[in-house]
C-alpha cells in the first residue's frame, strides 16, 4: 500500500494516530541526536573548496525542489557561472556512495542514477551543467570540483544532509502545506522541527498563487517568528509547453485541447493535475502512483487500453522512467508537459545573491 494512504488509513482511528504518534516521537529523537552528534562535533562536517547552496525543504512530498534545481542552474549557466549539481539519486541501482557523473547527455541510464537526477541532466545539457550522483555528497562535490571546476555547486535536497558543509540554504515551503501539519514524520510531514528553519538564508514560498494574500502574509509571519533575518519570496509553477514524445518536438499550450489522461508518480500530483485543468483539459481519467515509481509494460498497457484516442499526458520525470518496449504499446499521442518556476513580485535578484553573491556584479 503507499504509504502517504497507509499513514491517512491510520490518522482516521484513534488507536492509529497514537500509534503515528509514537513513531514521530521516536523518529523526532532520532533527528535531535543527529544534530546534536554535529552541533558538538562528535560527527564532523567536510568543506570543498567552492561555494555550495543547498536548495531543499523540512517536509515530505512535493515542493517544486527540482524545478528549483533547474531555475538556479539555468540561471548561474546562462550568467557564465560554472555550475553543478549533487544529488544523493534516490532509488539508484548502483552502490549508493559510488559517484557518478552525468554531463552532456551521457548514455547513463536512469536506474544508475535516480529519475531525478537523469532527467535534470537531461534538461540541462543544453547549459553544460554536470550532474554528480552519490549519497556520499561531499565525494560528489569534490569530483564536480576536480572535473569541472565549478564555481557554485547546488546541493539537491540537501537540508537534512549535514556531512557536506554549505554556504547557504534555500528553503522550499509549499503555500498549500508550509508546515507540515507541524508534526514530524509519520503523524504530520515535517523531516524535522520547525526549528530547523534557522538554518535558512532564502526562503522560497512555492505554488503561491494557489492560496490567498492573507494565507501567504501567515506564512510569512510564522517564518519571521523562527527566522527573522531570512529573505523571502514567492514563486509559481507555470506551464512552459508540451514536448509530443512520439514526434519528437514541441507543442504550444495551446496544441492541447479538450479531453485527456494523465499519469504520474510525483510528489504532488493534484498540482501536475490542476495545472493540466487550468490550461484548458477535461481529464477523464488519471492513474497516480507513489512518488519514485517506476513503471511496468502492463501498466503502459492500461494506459493504452483505456485511454482510447486521447492524449496521454505525463511529466518529465515519468517519462524517463517508461520501460523498455512501451513505444510498441503507445503509438501516437502521449506528451509531455514541461513547468517552469518563476519567482515573483519582481525579487530573482534575491534568489540568485544567495546562489552567488557576486552575481549581480558580475553581469553588471
């Protein structure tokens, strides 16, 4: 059973919630020890010789970290800033401290690295941006060093790794659930105390157009209650265009109309869903799976199948994750859709003093 609806079958008795309960507690000791181990210097952290920024969040689930990610490094690229980007690879199929480098669409496949991680280098390629996978982060960071000399490198998902010494921390929070019911894992989402905010340089209020003026200027008010010398500022997820996978090229917006399915196994899937609805689709059918999922041939054959002539729309990171032999199940009419982040209000110059300080000047 996925655990996002195991962990809501349990909220729903009492005995169930005492249980999540006390498994946050122990979970909670866990985490306090960790930091503490650090904070005393019984574990120690490991400096590289760059500037690193972790961009991250202190809750499960669906922030918008990736596109996050993407913005930074698109950003700092186009700016002539040599950048990189580590990231643990979740899920990967190799020794997890073994590095590995992804740059230029190497022929790596996403099993070896994450679906993450390859689908970021993918979109990236473009930029020259290498991504370096390994759960040892500061291994990572030293071979993005010594292969690419880079100037700034991004920590992905970073927050709650402290071996690797940062410059700074960016904080994602989503408008729709900022604070994780201010509850840790597994009773509410929180990774780890609100205290945990402290540690941030920027925060980043993500989706925010999905709420109200009055539920951002709570946000905002609670975070000044924890971090009062942090910036913060807002950012929304907008559709970019659909990529038409079996054409092999690019869509407007506009290209899309009518009826369609979705799939995916995202962090947040409601919001791929919505955005799909705000652009002007009826879905009439979605298939959601766990975050991190991969698929199998039988349930490309039940996209297929049901479906009928309707477009099969899914995201970037789904897409890689397609096994092999799907294309001889799905013909025609299967797309992507691509989301970018945009900060807003006017205040990137926020985002990008905290990636590098000196870029501002250095485009001047």
């Amino acid at each position: 059973m996925d655990l996002v609806k195991l962990r809501e079958k349990f909220l729903k008795s009492y005995f169930g919630s005492f249980v999540l309960a006390c498994a946050a507690f122990v979970y909670g000791l866990g985490v306090r020890l960790i930091l503490s181990l650090y904070k005393n210097g019984w574990l120690k952290t490991k400096s590289v010789n760059t500037r690193v920024v972790c961009i991250g969040n202190i809750t499960s689930g669906g922030t918008g970290k990736t596109t996050a990610v993407m913005l930074a490094a698109q950003k700092l690229s186009k700016g002539g800033i040599r950048t990189a980007i580590v990231s643990r690879g979740y899920k990967r199929s190799k020794k997890k401290n073994e590095v590995v480098v992804l740059f230029d669409k190497d022929m790596l496949n996403w099993q070896e690295t994450g679906d993450e991680p390859y689908m970021m280098s993918q979109l990236l390629a473009e930029y020259k941006v290498p991504v370096v996978v390994s759960s040892d982060r500061y291994a990572a960071a030293n071979e993005a060093l010594k292969e690419f000399r880079s100037q700034v490198i991004l920590l992905d998902d970073g927050m709650q790794h402290h071996r690797l010494k940062r410059d700074a921390n960016i904080v994602l929070l989503d408008a729709q659930n900022p604070f994780g019911g201010e509850a840790l894992l597994p009773y509410g989402t929180l990774r780890e105390p609100l205290s945990a905010l402290k540690r941030a340089n920027l925060f980043v209020i993500t989706h925010s157009d999905l709420v109200g003026f009055r539920e951002k200027e709570d946000i905002k008010d609670k975070i000044r209650l924890i971090n009062d010398e942090a910036e913060i500022v807002e950012a929304v997820h907008k559709p970019d265009y659909f990529f038409d996978v079996i054409e092999r090229k690019k869509l407007p917006l506009s290209g899309l109309k009518g009826e369609a399915v979705a799939f995916s196994a995202i962090g947040d899937p409601a919001s791929f869903e919505q955005t799909l609805r705000n652009i002007g689709l009826e879905l009439k059918q979605i298939w959601r799976f766990p975050d991190h999922s991969t698929y199998t041939l039988e349930q490309i054959e039940t996209f297929a199948s049901l479906r009928g002539d309707l477009p099969l729309i899914t995201t970037f990171k789904d897409y890689v994750k397609l096994p092999e032999g799907w294309q001889d199940i799905v013909k025609k009419n299967i797309y992507i859709l691509a989301v970018d982040m945009e900060i807003q209000n006017g205040e990137l110059n926020k985002f990008m003093d905290i990636l590098y300080p000196r870029f501002s000047s250095t485009r001047k």
